[in-house]
C-alpha cells in the first residue's frame, strides 16, 4: 500500500495506543464488573470502602447516656423518652473534646415542628397534642414554662 | 418413507429446537473458579426501608438530621431526604408542598401561603421520601463511566472521585432523589448512610424520627422487623409501573402520592 495511507494509518494506531497505556495506568485495577454485573454493577470497588470511611456525626443517646445520666433517666421516663438528644442539641460530633459545647435550643420554632396543632385526619400529627404558635404566649420560649426533658404539664415550671 | 420428513419428525424436531434456542446466553458462559465461587457466596445483607405514613408527623427532623450527617448545605434548596404534605379536601382538589424539603418542619396549615380551613379537609398527611434503592436502579444503568452502582448490599452509591456530573443519572431516576452536590459538583443521592449502616447503627434520619415512622433493616433476615412488616403487612411502594423494584416499603400509602 502507498505511503499516504500508511502515515495517517500509523498516527491512528499511535493515538490509541496511547489511549490504551494511559488507560491501563489512570484505571484502577479493582475497576470492573462486579457482584450485579455489568448493567448495575461497573465500578470500582475500593468506593464501597471510601463510603464506609466517613464520619459518623449522630451518635444517639447511646454516646449521650453515661456522663449524662441525670438528663438520660429523667428524660427516658418521660413522654419524649423516643426524642434523641442530638435533635435538640445538634451532632455530637467528637464532644467533649470538639466540640466542647453543644447548643442548647430553646427557640419554639424547634417545639412547634410537632406541637403546632394541624388536625389532620388519618395522621397522627392530628392525634399529637399542640398549640396555635400564633395565641399560646406568641413570643415566648416555651422552655420557660415546659421541662423539655420533661415535657408533663403537672411539671409545669 | 420418504425423503421428507414426517410429521412426528417434523414435531419432534421443532420442540428440541425451541428447548435449545430457550436456553439463555448466560447459561452457557463458564464461569472462573473465583467468578463461580462469587456467585455461590452471596452476602446475607439486603438492606431494605419502611416508612409509616400514618406515624409521620411532618417535624422534619429527618431531613434536619440528615442534612448535617451527611454535608448537604443545611441552606441549599436540596436534601437526600425530604417530607410532603398531602392535604386533600372534601371537594376532591389535592395540595401538596414540601417547604425547603420540610428541613424546618410543618408549622402551619397554609399550604402555598393558602389556608385550608380544618372543616375542609377530609384527609391529610405526611409521607417522607428518600432514595429507592432500587433492585433494577435506572440510574446505575445510564451511568456512562461506572460510578454509580449498586453494591452487593443493595445500595445504590455514588463514586464521588469517578463522577464526570454529566446530569444523566438525575435525568433517568423516576422518583427524583438525585441532585448535584453543591459543595463536591458531582451527582448526590441518600445512600441509607452507608457509613452508619455498615458501623451496625441505624441511618440518621431513623435515629432522629420521634415517631418511629421511618425504619431500616436486612431483608434477608426473616427475624428483622423491617422484614416482618414488608412480609406481613400490607405495603405499597411508589412508582411500582416502572419496574424499578424499589426496596422502600409505604404503610399507609395514598393513590395521591407520587
């Protein structure tokens, strides 16, 4: 064959050869089909692992319990003894060490997410005792009045 | 006899020949010792969702939860999880919102800044939606460089280093899960907080529920709970026409809810 066809001939083959080496070294060797083949399961496997790594934030009443106790017992014989700490308190995080405080959340915008009444039927938030925000002391912080810990209105402050 | 075949042959051969054209592709392909031995060995872990719309509340607290577990910006208009209200009124009109994807709870009956008076309504309710995890994942399957799949466990993870966010798993999944991250730029979807589940804990969002409407669990223990119900009780899941097999559970669902 004449020498035009083979010089652009020889630039193709080069280009994917290149492909090809850069190809073997940039894709991992765990890249591939695996356990739901090729359709659903193409990937790199290492992921899995990289997924599993990440910080946990949430550490549930669990991690809350022993240096809290007082707050544990008194709270887990109450109405909102099903309440995590941390939906109050925010993450733990690694606290004690970082971070050293929590926050305390008083404001009624976190009360009212269930306690403003809707009544819905066929819900349970219909069944969930609540106020209107708008005429119940508007304004105020419920904590003043409620133990969130708990919440009984014979332990009315 | 005649050179034509007859025609018990001529029957006899048909059937042979579509009891051999029956056999699938798959079938004839050997396997590698180590691809056999996969295949045998499957993990014991299919993790599997119920959500009780009848316990939801609407406090949003799961989506609060899982917004900072897993570092979607607690401001950006998306989430891996979100609640609706469904409020649907005597006169037949349905309402639907989910308000920052219900981040802050509901807290009022105004729907769109519109008030539905109690006497109105004839039903309402909240039902929390997160990813499928789909058995058939359409967006595992339009995935054009693998990084997104679904692992041996059933969970459909996203690999955040192979993503190139071409958009076209977001375009596929029914059911609108996926997004954008808008801190890491690729593809985001809820992964039923792998870190946590593969740690033994519950996903952030269970953890958070104050109600007990969410629950996650192995569904090839016939002993789990979340087993149970799926097994026992009557449950829907959404979207079923499209053959996706999602693997979250609805107690309580309506023909209202998409």
């Amino acid at each position: 064959m004449s020498n035009h066809v083979w010089r652009p001939a020889w630039v193709v083959l080069g280009v994917v050869a290149l492909i090809l080496t850069a190809r073997f070294f940039y894709v991992p060797s765990d890249f591939g089909t695996h356990e739901r083949g090729f359709m659903y399961g193409y990937y790199r496997k290492a992921n899995e692992e990289d997924w599993k790594k990440i910080k946990v934030k949430y550490l549930t009443k669990e991690y809350c319990k022993d240096c809290h106790s007082d707050k544990y017992e008194m709270n887990m014989a109450s109405k909102h003894s099903i309440i995590q700490c941390e939906n109050c308190h925010g993450p733990a995080l690694d606290h004690p060490e970082n971070p050293p405080k929590l926050v305390i959340d008083n404001s009624r915008d976190l009360c009212i997410r269930c306690h403003a009444k809707l009544n819905y039927p066929s819900s349970r938030r219909g069944e969930l005792k609540g106020i209107d925000p708008e005429t119940h002391n508007a304004g105020m912080e419920c904590s003043g009045c409620h133990n969130p810990h708990k919440p009984s209105l014979e332990g009315l402050k | 006899m005649s050179d034509n075949c007859s025609r018990r042959e001529f029957f006899a051969n048909a059937l042979k020949l579509a009891a051999v054209a029956a056999i699938p592709v798959g079938a004839l392909k050997i396997l590698e010792p180590g691809e056999a031995k996969a295949a045998i060995a499957k993990t014991g872990v299919r993790w599997g969702f119920v959500v009780d719309t009848y316990k939801c509340i609407g406090c949003g607290f799961c989506v609060k939860a899982c917004k900072n577990e897993n570092e979607v910006q607690y401001d950006a208009p998306v989430s891996r999880t979100w609640v609706e209200r469904y409020v649907i009124k005597k006169d037949g009109e349905m309402l639907a919102d989910t308000p920052n994807a219900a981040r802050d709870g509901f807290t009022t009956s105004k729907i769109h800044g519109q008030a539905v008076p109690d006497s109105e309504i004839s039903k309402a309710f909240f039902v929390p939606k997160l990813c499928n995890q789909c058995d058939n994942p359409p967006c595992a399957q339009v995935c054009p460089v693998g990084a997104t799949y679904q692992a041996p466990d059933g969970v459909v993870l996203v690999d955040r280093t192979w993503c190139i966010g071409c958009g076209y798993c977001i375009m596929a999944c029914p059911y609108g899960v996926r997004f954008f991250h808008p801190k890491y730029k690729v593809a985001e979807k809820c992964n039923f907080c792998y870190h946590r589940i593969s740690k033994g804990m519950k996903t952030a969002c269970v953890d958070a529920c104050p109600t007990g409407a969410r629950m996650i669990g192995n569904l090839k223990d016939p002993n789990d709970p979340v087993t149970k119900i799926v097994l026992n009780e009557r449950v829907g899941v959404l979207k079923d026409e499209y053959g996706t097999k999602p693997q979250v559970f609805y107690l309580g669902l309506d023909k209202n809810v998409r």
